[in-house]
C-alpha cells in the first residue's frame, strides 16, 4: 500500500493540533455596540484562512467559560460609558488582539474546544459528547453486561475523545474508564487490519503498559475499556490534581509547583524508557508519549493509549516536533516527548519555550544531562538520541527494576507489514507539514530581514550611490558627445587648399549642431 492521497471513509481529516491563529484586521461600530473582524488562520499557509466577527460580549463570554483553568488572562475590562468613542475602540482592539495572542500560543488552551469553537465555528459545530453517547449505546446493545456510572466531562485534552466511567452489572463495586475517539487524519491501516489490531491490544501484557480490559473499531471510530485508577495519571501526580476534574482545571495553572523526588525520576524515566523499547523492538508505532498518558500503579508507571497511533490521532506535543525537521520517525517522536515528560517530572511544570537555553537547578547534573540532549538548540538541529542511548546514560543505568513479568505482545507478521506501512505513512505526512513550515520560516526571516530600518538604509544608501553612478556616466556621455561633435567640425571644415593655422567660421548647419 502506497501513501494515501485520498484518505479511507470515516477518518477525520483535520488535525486538531495544527496552531491556529488570529489577526484583528479592522472594527465597525454598528447602533449600540462595535464588531472586531478577525482573521484566522490554520498552520502556516495563508490560503487556509477565514474571516470570524466578534463582539465584546462574545469575548467575555469565552473568558468566563475559560474561568475554570484559573488562569489570569489579560481580557480588556468592560466600560459601560463611552465604549463607542474611536480612540477607546482603538485601544480596546489592541487589548482583545493581546487576548487572543495569550489564548492562541498557550499549549493546553490553544487545543482546548472552547477555544477552537471561538475561531473556527464550522469546524467545531457538533456536540461530539452526544456523538459519543451514540456510539456507547450502540455497544451496548450487543455487550449487556457493561453500564455506564457517569460521564467524565472533559478530562482529556482531545476534542473528539471523549469518557465515561463504567461498571460490570454482576461486579458492581469495579470501576472501568471506556474511551471513545474518531479516527484520525493519520490513520493509515485498513478497516480489516485496524479492527484486527485493536482487539489485539488487549492481549499485550507487559509490566509497565497499563491493561486493557476490552478494545473494539468499526470503520469511523474505536472504543476502549480499561480498570479505572483513584490515583490517577503521572500528571496528576505532578500537578496533585483529582483524577476526575476536567483537563482545563487539573493542569493549566498548578497551585504548587514541585518537581518529583530524585529516587522517582529515576524509576519511573526507566520504565517509561523499557517499555518504548519494547515497542520500537515489536514495530508498534506509538508517538503519544506525555505524563497524562502514563498511569501510575504503586511505584510503578504503566503506559496508556497505544490505540491512539492505530487510529490516528494527533500527538499531544505534535505543534512542538513538527517545528524540527531532524524529527522525523516516531522514534524521534517518543524520544523528544520523553525529554518534555522528564523536564516536568523534573520541574513540576512544563518548559516555557522549546528549545530550551538553560535550564533551572536539578536534583542532579545527569537529570540535566538528558534533558540537553534532547530540548536544546544543538539537540534539535542534530537529532534525537536513541532509548537505547538514553538508557545507557548515568541517570538511568544504575535503576534496578525488580518486576519480573514476562512481556508478551504477538503480532502476525501480515499486521506487522501493514503496521510498518502504516507508520511510514504517519512519517511521510510530518516530514511533508515540517517541509512547509521551513519554507513558511524561511520566507517570513527574508520578508523580516528585507523589511527591517537597517536594510531600508542599506537600501537608500545603494540607491543614492546608484543615482550619483548614473548621474556621473550620463554627464561622462555627455562630454564624450560633446567632444565628438568638436572632432567631427575640425575635420569638416579643414581643406587641402586652406592652411591648418588659418581660422574658418563655421557653416550654419555646423553652428546648430552645438
């Protein structure tokens, strides 16, 4: 199977975690209140563009609904009286346009549905909560056994994943978490294969990949079962969050921040790194790596939603990797997804840009180590070290892993062609996007440097010496002219018969030509 140009049926072919962005281009006061023209626009091309009208209101009401992150977000204040004057129209233009610069660049907010429904309405327009009930009742028809406790409203950051917590009829006081998610735009198996290896997940059994109790696809969506954990993710760890609170309030602005315990990064970098491994070993594309995505067992970290690759979806930190070109193979992906996983089990939060300049006091100089050699400049322009690489580094070498489970995890060779495929398709796509982000950079730095004080006095200087050039050979032509015409009067009137010392007025014809 070649690269997919025209994309199975089903399969969502937006990528949610393409950055959007947003330019206010112009106001309109209208009888009682004033209209902000934005315009938005997906990735880098300019083409993938559309224009959204807003008012103030319109504003506040996404603020108040952004409340919840408790974040505190530079939303202009209301004013009652003379809100319709030019010069505070003006200024609150500016405020609302620093707004949406805050809510467009902030990782978590930026992917978050309140977010894209403000920018891109027609995207975003249907209820995927209701979508996802329709597709659980459905299940539920031809599994009797499985009933829904509760919904758990927003507590992942995917716009079209979405969860509920579960029980089994005769089992009462046993907590599952079933997942349902569209397909995605890199979903690249068959119907046939990827149906084949969803129910093949729940056969994995390795010490450090979290269980999965059921698993099932059809042609446009999958639904997962898995035992629900009280402790909840690593992430919850970090940020001392409740597994059960919505995405926006768990993490967007902890309240303590506070790096693990050195002992702990450790452990759990190791285990994360063993079970990568493993994968890269088996041919299982995974991609997907982030503290919300690891469970927590004891002292043990388990990996969740391998199924997520297998259908297509985004990565979490995808806006991030596919800024560098040298990060090109989910390999790469996992390494560089382990390097932000590390600063936050390092620093309790995440890096504030990639890549990182310097980074703050550890708990030890080999916690910095790694994290040199995958978030910074140097790292990012040469490449991604290897697990193996990153095992085999202080930090990690010496962990002792005491867990003695055998992992199992057989795939046929037929799924592991198409799983190979699959993958290089998923590559294919990210090399294309990073190619155009490249040009895109490299024409904005041209456009940037060709547009800058410094050029443009370069540019009048150059010109000015042009101009004096031209001014100069066009006065030198003129003398040269002038010097041919005496040339060619001398020769004109001088004769055999008359002596070169004798003075000869000139003819008229010859006294018009000077």
């Amino acid at each position: 199977m070649a690269f997919m140009e025209k994309p199975p049926a089903g399969k969502v072919l937006l990528d949610d975690t393409v950055p959007l962005t947003a330019q206010i281009e112009a106001s309109q006061s209208l009888h009682s209140h004033t209209e902000y023209i934005i315009r938005v626009q997906r990735g880098v091309s300019t083409e993938n563009s559309w224009q959204i009208v807003r008012r103030y209101s319109d504003f506040d009401l996404l603020n108040n609904s952004l409340q919840i992150s408790t974040l505190s977000l530079p939303l202009p204040p209301k004013k009652l009286i003379g809100n319709m004057e030019r010069e505070f129209i003006a200024e609150r233009q500016k405020g609302l346009q620093a707004y949406l610069d805050v809510i467009t660049t902030h990782h978590i907010l930026s992917n978050c549905e309140l977010v894209k429904k403000f920018l891109d309405p027609n995207s975003y327009s249907v209820n995927y909560t209701e979508i996802a009930l329709q597709h659980v009742s459905m299940f539920f028809r031809s599994e009797p056994k499985w009933e829904v406790v509760e919904p758990l409203k927003d507590i992942g950051w995917r716009i079209r994943k979405k969860y509920f917590l579960m029980k089994i009829k005769n089992q009462p006081k046993e907590r599952l978490v079933l997942s349902w998610a569209d397909l995605g735009p890199d979903k690249y198996l068959s119907d046939r294969d990827l149906q084949y290896a969803v129910k093949l997940l729940s056969s994995c059994s390795h010490p450090y990949i979290y269980k999965i109790t059921f698993a099932t696809a059809n042609e446009s969506s999958a639904l997962v079962i898995r035992p629900f954990s009280e402790k909840g993710t690593l992430k919850d760890l970090i940020y001392k969050a409740k597994p059960k609170d919505p995405f926006l309030k768990k993490y967007c602005n902890p309240k303590k921040i506070q790096g693990l315990e050195l002992q702990q990064i450790k452990t759990y970098g190791r285990q994360i790194l063993e079970v990568l491994k493993f994968l890269h070993e088996k041919g299982f594309p995974y991609g997907h790596l982030h503290s919300a995505n690891v469970m927590l067992d004891g002292d043990t970290c388990k990996l969740l939603d391998l199924e997520n690759s297998l259908l297509g979806l985004p990565s979490f930190y995808r806006s991030y990797f596919s800024q560098f070109r040298k990060i090109n193979t989910l390999e790469g992906v996992d390494v560089h997804c382990f390097g932000h996983l590390l600063y936050e089990m390092t620093y309790g939060r995440p890096p504030d840009t990639i890549p990182v300049e310097s980074f703050p006091p550890a708990p030890s100089v080999f916690v910095v180590s790694v994290l040199e050699s995958i978030l910074t400049c140097e790292a990012l322009k040469n490449g991604m070290p290897t697990v193996s690489r990153l095992l085999q580094m202080p930090l990690f070498s010496d962990v002792l892993l005491t867990n003695s489970e055998k992992p199992q995890f057989k795939i046929p060779t037929k799924l592991k062609e198409a799983l190979k495929i699959s993958k290089e398709c998923i590559e294919k796509r990210l090399t294309e996007e990073q190619k155009l982000i490249h040009q895109h950079r490299r024409l904005t730095r041209a456009q940037s440097h060709h547009g800058s004080e410094e050029e443009k006095k370069k540019r009048k200087i150059l010109a000015r010496k042009k101009s004096k050039r031209s001014a100069n050979e066009s006065g030198e032509e003129h003398s040269a002219k002038y010097s041919n015409s005496n040339n060619s009067a001398g020769s004109g009137a001088s004769s055999p018969l008359t002596s070169p010392s004798s003075p000869t007025p000139p003819s008229t014809a010859e006294h018009a030509s000077f």
